[in-house]
C-alpha cells in the first residue's frame, strides 16, 4: 500500500540518486493530497517555511506505476532547485521559462523516464482515471444528457 512513509522514501531516494548535489536546505514534506486528472502534483512553501511537495493523491493505486510517482517527484525537485518555493535564490522567472524543467530532468538522466510518463498520459491515464473516478465521470455525463 502506498501511503505517505512509503511516498517518503521515493523521495529521498531520488534525491539520493539523482540530486545528490541538491542540498536540503529546509524541512520537505511529501504527501499524497487531491483526485485531479490534470494535474499531477504541486510544491508550495509553507507558513512555517517547510516546503510541502504534493502528489496527486490517485497515484495511491498500483494501477499507476511507480515511475510516474517518481517523475513527479523528479520534477517538483527540479523547481525547488531553482529557487520555487525553497530557500534558493530564484533562477528563472517562471517556473517553466522556456522549458528549464525537462532540460534539467534531461540532464539529470531522466530523458527515458519522461518518455515513458508522456506516453503513459496519452494512452493509459485517461483509461485510468476513468476507473478510479468513476463519479467524476458520471457527474459530466450528467450534464452531457442535460441538452438530449
Ligand atoms: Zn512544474
């Protein structure tokens, strides 16, 4: 079962792994928060200056697999290295300037890795999220036999 402990690890294994240069200049927290179909994660700097890294709390289900997990992961890191929501200073102005985070992920070893996400999007994940929200579905079909 994957729960936030195990969300946990991931993280610090790709931090291992791939950032090992990144230093860990505050407290990050991971947790698993939302059922979106658009969006698969977020990271934001907390009241208390801890940085909250969230991941898209469907991704729970071993239907999903864990590369994706690990590319949000990987690409929330990559905007706490530029200074988004984290103690360093701010590199780019926008959080995705002229795609900053896919050529760091590519220069992180990730380039497979995000090949495989993008066509995990295109030909699993509507399927997918089809079956874990399945009331999402009903409620717009609802609205679709609204104009018959
Ligand atoms: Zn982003």
């Amino acid at each position: 079962m994957r729960d936030d402990d195990w969300l946990a690890e991931r993280l610090s294994q790709i931090w291992q792994l791939l950032f090992p240069d990144l230093e860990r200049k505050n407290n990050v927290v991971v947790r698993f928060k939302g059922r979106w179909k658009n969006k698969f994660g977020h990271i934001k700097r907390m009241k208390n200056k801890d940085t909250e890294i969230v991941i898209n709390g469907l991704f729970k289900s071993e239907k999903v697999p864990e590369y994706i997990v690990d590319t949000t992961i990987a690409h929330e890191l990559v905007h706490y290295s530029h200074g988004f929501h984290s103690p360093f200073p701010q590199k780019y102005k926008y959080p995705h300037s002229g795609g900053v985070v896919n050529r760091e992920l590519r220069k992180r070893g990730f380039g497979h890795m995000m090949g495989r996400e993008r066509d995990f999007v295109k030909r699993q994940w509507p399927r997918i999220f089809k079956e874990l929200c399945p009331d999402k579905l009903q409620r717009r079909r609802r609205v679709k036999f609204s104009f018959f």
